[in-house]
C-alpha cells in the first residue's frame, strides 16, 4: 500500500460521513444539557419532516427516530461528493436523572428537534421509626 493513500477506496467520497454510519441507519448527532428545571436534548434533524419523525420514551430511554428522505435533483450527471445522510435513523439516549414522564415535550424547528424532559420535584417525606416493643 502506498503512503498517504487511504485504505478505504471510498474514504474521500464520504468523508468523516462514515462514522455516523450503523448498519442501514445513520445517528444524528445529539447534545443533552441540564438546566435548573429540565434535562434537554437537541437532535440534529434538518430536513427531516416532523411527520416522518418519532419520539417515545420506553422507561430511563429515549428513542428519537425516523427518516431523512433525499431530495431528488431531475438532472444530476454524476455525484462528486456525499456527507448528507438519508434513509432511517435512530438514536437511544439513557436519561440517567429523575424525571416527569408526563411532562416531556418534543418541538422541531430550524432543523434541531428539541426534547425538554421536565425534572421531578424532590419530595421530602418523613419516615417512620418502628421500635420494638419492651419485653415485660
């Protein structure tokens, strides 16, 4: 092999691209923060239509998928270079902190889907003591 030739014949057609790659799947990327009432997490999603998108929550998991169709151009000759993924997607995101389940909103817009997981309110409860009796 010579050096400064890539091993993979197609390393300069897709670029980093391939990273993001599983399987017939691509990841988008994502970036989860905490603020002093929420867990949010920002997905990457341009060009995905909210009604080819999918959120659920499946316990501690959040799953964000669906597709990215690819626009189909009526006069491309020939591909010179490909970064954009297309096709289905998926990504599975444990939220380790408590949250309400019932509170979690999801908006798409400017191409970032926003999911704001409200965090549960802490609850101070007393706790009994049991105390054996005294033998008499």
């Amino acid at each position: 092999m010579s050096q400064g030739r890539p091993e993979d014949p197609f390393a300069e057609l897709y670029g980093e691209f391939r990273e993001r790659l599983q399987g017939d799947r691509w990841r988008p990327d994502v970036d989860i923060f905490e603020t002093a009432k929420s867990i949010v997490v920002r997905a990457e999603l341009s060009g995905v239509r909210g009604e080819d998108l999918r959120v659920t929550m499946d316990g501690d998991t959040l799953r964000i998928s669906g597709v990215r169709l690819a626009p189909e151009p009526a006069d491309v000759v020939r591909l010179h270079q490909m970064e954009i993924a297309t096709g289905p997607f998926e990504r599975r995101l444990r939220i380790a902190i408590a949250f309400d389940r019932e509170g979690v909103s999801a908006h798409l817009a400017d191409g970032f889907l926003t999911v704001t997981l409200p965090k549960r309110a802490r609850v101070e409860r007393p706790i009994e003591v049991v105390r054996e009796a005294d033998d008499e």
